[in-house]
C-alpha cells in the first residue's frame, strides 16, 4: 500500500478525494476509526452471544 503526501497541505483536503465520482476515497481521522474499531467488537459480541444460547449438537449432549 502506497499512502500520497502530494496535497497534505491543502485546505479543504486532497484534491483525488473530491474529485472521486465514486467516493471511494475519503479521509478518516483517529476518532472515526476508533468507533468502527468499537462497533466491531459490539457486533462480534453480540454474535457471540447469540451463538452460545444455540444448541448445536442436542442429540450429542443427549448421548444418543
């Protein structure tokens, strides 16, 4: 991965950032990923929990 430093100075951001039709390129800050970082643990918790309160193999724990 190759990061650009070409416009870090512009004021209103990178200029391939707004010029991306498919607003595919956007700038994040320190605050934004922490947030995924924090939704993502949240997810993966609540999977976890759903997923223990399943009985996966009844008839193995009932010795059949």
């Amino acid at each position: 991965m190759v990061k650009c430093d070409l416009c870090t100075g512009c004021a209103g951001g990178p200029a391939c950032a707004k010029a991306c039709p498919t607003d595919a390129l956007r700038l994040i800050d320190a605050d934004f990923m922490e947030r995924a970082r924090q939704s993502k643990r949240k997810a993966a918790a609540r999977a976890t929990a759903s997923f223990a309160s399943m009985k996966l193999n009844a008839s193995l724990d009932e010795g059949e």
